[in-house]
C-alpha cells in the first residue's frame, strides 16, 4: 500500500544524511522531492501546497534535539504534519442513540459500497458486539438487493428484504420499523449509486437522509482514484451532511493521494479504509498509524491487534508449553503457523506492518511470496496424521505419494520439508520461556511511538 509515495519520500530523506544541520538550502532541496512524490501520489494541489508550507516552515532553522541527526528530525516533521493532513486520530463510528442506530451509505456505482455495508455490519457485530440488520434501497443495479442478502448471511448480519417495484424511501422506512421489531442495535442502509454525479441520485439520496435522520451518514469512494475521490466527496458533502468516508480497495493503491486529500478538501474524516475483498478486510482509519507505515516505520499496533483478533491463542499457549516441555516442534505446529498468518492477510500486509520492511528492495520483496506458503500447506495437508508428527519417516516413496496428493512434486515436498526444519532449530534455540518473553516484549512494546531513526 502506498508503495510508490513511500519509495519517492525515502529518496527525499536521503538528501540530508550526513547533513550537520537542517539549512534553507538542504531543506528546499528536499521539499522539492517532497512536493514531487506528492503530486506523483495524486495529492490535490491545494493540499500539497499547505502541507509543503508547513514542513519547510517547521524545519527551517529548526533546533535539532541532540537524540536525532537532521535527517530523523525532518522526517519526524513530515510524519506529524501527515497526520495533520489525514486527522489527528481515529473519529469512531458514532451510535450513541436509541437503537436502531442507522448508518446510511452514499456513493458512486463501482466504489464498493453494497461489499462495504456488509464489511461494516460485520465490524459491527464482531467489534462493538451489536446486533446489525442490512436492507438495500438500490432498486435499479440488477440483483443489488440479492448482492446484499447473500453478503448479509455471510457475515450472519439480519437482512431485511426489499424488492425493485418499492420506492427507496418507503424500503427504509419500513425497514426502521422491522428493525425495532427484531431488536436490531444498528440499521445500515444501502443506497444506490450512479456512474457519475447526477441531479436525481443526489435528490434521491438526500431525501432518504431527511427521511431517516441518520445517526451516520458514511460516502464510499476508490481509494484508486486518487485526488478524484476527494473531488468526488466534496461534491456529495455539498449535497449531503456526510459524517465520514470510507475508502476502498486501498490495498491495491500505491499512490495514497486520496488519504491524503480527503479530509482537507471536505473537512470529513476517513473513518475506515477498506484492505481487501474479503468481508473482514475493513480497518478503522489510524492517520498515525498510517502515516508511520508511509514513511516505512510499520504499524506494529495494528500488526499486535489483527494477531489478538485472529490467531487462536489456545493454539499458540499450547505450543508454547510444548516447545517448553522440550517437545519436537511438528508438520501440525507449522501448518498451524501457516494458517494463523493466512489469517492475518498473508506475508505481504504483515511486511507493511513491520518497521523498515516497507524498504526492502523489490527483488527481496518479490521472493517472499504467499504462494509458495500455500503450496506448503497444501503439502503438509497431503501427509498422514503420523508423518505430520514424525517427519523423520518421511521416505522417497512417502514424498512421491505427498506430491501426488498435492499436485506438487517431489523437490516442493522437500523444499517444506526443509523449511520444517529451519523453523525446528529456531524454535529449539528460542526456547519456550525465551519465547513468552519474547511475545511479552512485543505486547509490552505496542503503546510505544514510532522511532524516526531511519
């Protein structure tokens, strides 16, 4: 995420090593890569224009504490001044009201919103613990209210049905009543989009927002298209009292210009930001945190509460008290460790999280791939129970029967094998109390700020 602007600052930094002191000169040299990397992301021009102005006011004649060269202390300027530009901290969704709290969705066709609606009912429900109704009051997109209906029983939300002949504002509605009668806490409310801005999708929209008087009122927008997305909720907000936005598909932006235009531009903030297709790819937006991962420091917070969330922790006490016992870490242990970071969103977006791996030349990148992951527990799914546990048995003609069973062949299964072994002689090293210690570290480690040491 974000890969380019990363890269384009990293050079802007590197200007300054060795520098003695931050000077008009080296400073200017550096704001022009700065204002480059920015309007390469896509940024609005009036954004770019405010937050180079700001840095190149801070760091001129800045006093330079003696814990950080001039180089860290620039960086450190820019770091705030993105959280500046992006909100100084998460705005929470709001449902402090008597339930059903209803969030209404606003966007334009093609942003993701329907996927988006069921992601957030969702977050609502495994997060805030709220019990959460869908209804779709898009009645001209072909099989948009089905769309909805099969999401909502994916992620075992109540769904509300509604139908193409009923008008928008007698769906929601009726769907607020039902939604008391079922006792729902929250009530989000799919809305139809367009494939641009028109007078009647705006008219239509709005007179649903009067209707409902919604506690939350979210526009959906393509992280992809750049500055447009913020040009586009600007247009939305003149017509609608928005409460925040969401931005979508920001796993396969390597710009960032939306990010960082957004806010500025309609004084909303970005409330989450969508990572993927998956139903629980939707992440509370941290403009801190995400400013530490732009600038390559990782997000170790968000990396710690994904892990909380999504790694069974029986399953890792358990291993931890077997490795501590003196017991063989197994094929079952390491197609375990496998599925907990298949769960956390592959390699890929555990590297992004990670301080100093955004910088990994693309080469190295390029061989840490997922797949070959995959393909290992396809492997190890393809052994007995008993050759899981004692790999040692594992002959010739064993590994020809595993690769048949996992359409791979014989130098695949020996490739896992081998990196079975390696995660062995770690984990014996490591130790079970120097591995709990370890974990504490990294726990004790999470409510600490991003060092600007680069």
């Amino acid at each position: 995420m974000f890969e380019k602007l990363s890269d384009r600052l990293s050079d802007a930094f590197r200007g300054l090593a060795g520098k003695a002191r931050l000077t008009e000169g080296n400073v200017g040299d550096a704001m022009r890569e700065v204002r480059g990397a920015l309007l390469d992301a896509d940024v609005a021009l009036p954004v770019v224009r405010s937050f180079t102005e700001s840095v190149r006011r801070r760091a001129i004649g800045q006093a330079v504490s003696a814990a950080l060269d001039p180089r860290q202390a620039f960086i450190k300027i820019v770091h705030e001044e993105l959280v500046e530009v992006m909100g100084q901290a998460n705005d929470a969704l709001n449902l402090a009201t008597a339930p059903p709290a209803i969030v209404l969705m606003a966007g334009l066709q093609g942003s993701g919103k329907t996927t988006t609606a069921a992601k957030l009912a969702l977050f609502v429900k495994q997060r805030l613990k709220r019990r959460v109704a869908l209804v779709s009051a898009d009645v001209y997109r072909p099989a948009a209210i089905e769309q909805l209906e099969v999401l909502a029983g994916e992620v075992g939300a109540q769904f509300i049905s509604s139908s193409a002949d009923e008008a928008p504002a007698a769906i929601a509605e009726r769907a607020v009543a039902e939604a008391k009668r079922k006792l729902a806490d929250v009530l989000i409310v799919d809305t139809a989009g367009r494939l641009a801005i028109d007078e009647a999708m705006m008219q239509e929209i709005q007179t649903l927002q009067q209707r409902l008087q919604p506690i939350e009122t979210l526009f959906v927008v393509d992280a992809m298209t750049g500055q447009d997305a913020a040009a586009t909720a600007k247009a939305f907000n003149e017509v609608l009292d928005l409460t925040g936005v969401v931005l979508t598909k920001a796993d396969g932006d390597a710009r960032g210009g939306a990010a960082l235009s957004v806010r500025s531009l309609t004084g909303k903030p970005i409330k989450f930001i969508g990572m993927g297709e998956k139903t629980d790819a939707l992440e509370p937006f941290h403009p801190d945190r995400l400013a530490s991962r732009i600038l390559g420091m990782g997000d170790m917070l968000s990396l710690i509460e994904e892990a909380e969330r999504k790694v069974d922790k029986r399953k890792a006490e358990r291993l931890v008290k077997k490795v501590s016992r003196g017991r063989k870490f197994d094929l079952a242990d390491y197609r375990d460790q496998l599925q907990s970071m298949a769960s956390m969103g592959g390699l890929g977006n555990m590297l992004d999280k990670m301080p100093g791996m955004g910088q990994l030349p693309p080469a190295a990148r390029s061989r840490l791939d997922d797949g070959q992951f995959r393909q290992a527990a396809v492997v190890i799914d393809s052994m007995t129970p008993h050759e899981r546990r004692f790999p040692d048995l594992i002959n010739p003609s064993r590994k020809r029967r595993i690769a048949r069973g996992s359409g791979t062949d014989v130098t695949d299964v020996n490739r896992v094998l081998k990196q079975h072994k390696q995660m062995q002689k770690m984990m014996k090293k490591f130790g079970g109390k120097n591995m709990m210690r370890g974990l504490q570290g990294l726990a004790g480690g999470a409510g600490r700020r991003p060092s600007f040491r680069r």
